[in-house]
C-alpha cells in the first residue's frame, strides 16, 4: 500500500519537530555548560543525541516506504534561562507538546487504516512516555530537594552518571 501524502507531509512535519527538539536540548547543555553544572550539560548532550536518532528513524522510514523526505529549516532555541529547574519544567512541557504530536501522527494513521505507519508509531508512543517520566521526574527531585545550590548540585551529581 502506498503511504498517503498526507502521512508524509505529517512525518516530515515531525523530522522537523525532532530536530528543533534536538536544537533546543543542545542549547540547555550550552546553558549548563556555561553555569558549570557539567552533569546536566551532559544529561542534556545526551538528549540531544536521542532526539537527532528520533529524527533519523522517521527519515529511514520515508525512505523505506518509498517517499520524499525534506530536510527542514531549524528553529533557534531559548538560550537562557533562570536555574535548572525552569530548564527541566521547559523540558518536561516540551516533551509532553512532542507527546501530543506523536498521538496526532497515529490519529492520522488510524483514519487512513495505515497499519504500518501505526506499528512504526508505536515505538515513538513508548518512547515519548520514557521521556515524560524522565524529564518529569527530575523536575519533581529538584522541587523536592530545592532549587536552590545545594539541590541543583545533587541532581547534577546524579545526572552526570547517565
Ligand atoms: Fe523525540 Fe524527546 O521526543
């Protein structure tokens, strides 16, 4: 079965929404970086890394279905912030917006009776649900320990180790 244009233009709609998600990690690392938190900073390099991978998965799958995938435009992101924790609370509602885009794409897929754009999709449903519970679990420890020097330099102990 052909993948339907509107699939496509929806998929390549969301290489560029991985991307920019990429680009807005990369600047919290830069953030960190720069406010000497180097466990955060490497918390998030590593994030920007996974979402360069969720990008490239969509891109294999256009390719592998046959259809044309553009190569987007990346928005510039935020680059400063007040302390970590309105880093995370950015990163935790990000992650929920990407959530709701991903649920969009398999609405789309179910209405096209498209079953093997939805099996792919599944696997970004699962991924999108570890990335709510990770990012919104480090923002739920620093509220909990403080954001204040002493919390932030504990979570950004623990975040070196990922
Ligand atoms: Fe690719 Fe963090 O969503």
């Amino acid at each position: 079965m052909k993948i339907s244009d509107a699939m496509v233009a929806a998929i390549n709609d969301q290489i560029k929404a991985e991307f920019d998600s990429a680009y807005i990690y990369l600047a919290m690392s830069a953030y960190f970086e720069d406010a000497g938190l180097e466990g955060m900073a490497h918390w998030m390099k590593k994030q920007y890394k996974e979402e360069v991978e969720h990008a490239e998965k969509f891109i294999d799958y256009l390719y592998e279905r046959g259809a044309r995938v553009i190569i987007p435009e990346i928005a510039k992101p935020k680059e400063s912030y007040a302390d970590a924790l309105e880093v995370f609370k950015t990163a935790y509602a990000h992650e929920q917006y990407v959530t709701s885009r991903i649920y969009k794409l398999v609405d789309l897929a179910s209405g096209e009776k498209d079953y093997a754009t939805l099996s792919m999709l599944k696997w970004y449903v699962d991924e999108q649900m570890e990335e709510e519970d990770n990012t919104g679990g480090i923002v739920s420890k620093l509220e909990f320990l403080g954001s204040d020097k002493h919390g932030t330099y504990i979570v950004d102990r623990e975040l070196a180790a990922r």
